[in-house]
C-alpha cells in the first residue's frame, strides 16, 4: 500500500533493548470529495509510523516534509487511562521517498553539503595515491 502525506511532527529514533533502533514519526493525509448535496468534504487521516531499515532517515523526516510511504497499514486499539476506548492507523513503513521538505531540513541539507565538500576536498588530497576497489 502506498499513502502520501506530510509529518506532523520531527521523526524521532528509540533504542530498544535488543540493540534494534525504529524511526518513529507520524503523517497526516488529505482526501475531498463531494457529498450528494454537492458540498466539498475534506477529510484528514493521520498514520502513526515506524520505519526499521535505518535510523539516518530520520534527519531529512521533519515536521511538514512531504513523503510518499510504501508498507502496510493496521489499526491499533486501546483503553486510554480514563478508561475510554481510543483507536488509530499504524503504518509499518518499508520505503520512504522525499518529494519536498520543510525548509528547516532544507538549510540542514545545505549545511551538511557545505561540510561534506569540505571533507571531501580534504580527503582527496589524503588519498590520492591509493587505489579504490569500488565497483562503480
């Protein structure tokens, strides 16, 4: 299944105890449609997500980022402590792509890239002389 919406808030990494590592982070989708008296009706889903493959993913997930997510989703139920029922959509995410970002990611990329010449201008004259056994 595959959902596109955008973060509702900053992906967070949690540790667990086996020394796994998810990326916790949640999106918000938008859907409109027309009733039969022709009135526009939008409505909004929001996904609790969890992501395992990397935990760098979590860097370029900030709140308001558009992403498009491919997985599976489920629901959850619980009893909250008031003892009401609440229920919610999951969405256990196995890709992620990013087609725009928040502009606090977009200034992060920039430094980083700025960082990432630096480093690499110096480390092309640290190791000019040895050989690279990359396939590509």
């Amino acid at each position: 299944m595959n959902i596109i919406g955008r973060l509702t808030r900053d992906a967070e990494v949690r540790n667990l105890s086996n020394e796994k590592q998810v990326v916790n982070f949640s999106i918000a989708t938008n859907d409109n449609y027309r009733n039969k008296q022709g009135e526009r009706i939008e409505q909004t889903t929001y996904f609790e997500c969890a992501y395992w493959i990397s935990s760098k993913v979590a860097d370029f997930l900030t709140k308001g980022t558009l992403v498009e997510l491919s997985g599976r989703a489920y629901t959850s139920a619980w009893l909250g402590k008031d003892g009401e029922p609440h229920a919610g959509l999951n969405f256990h995410t196995s890709q992620i792509k990013v087609h725009s970002s928040s502009k606090r990611t977009e200034s992060k990329s920039i430094e980083s890239n700025k960082t990432d010449k630096k480093e690499t201008s110096k480390s092309k004259s640290i190791d000019t002389d040895k050989d690279d056994d990359l396939p590509f």
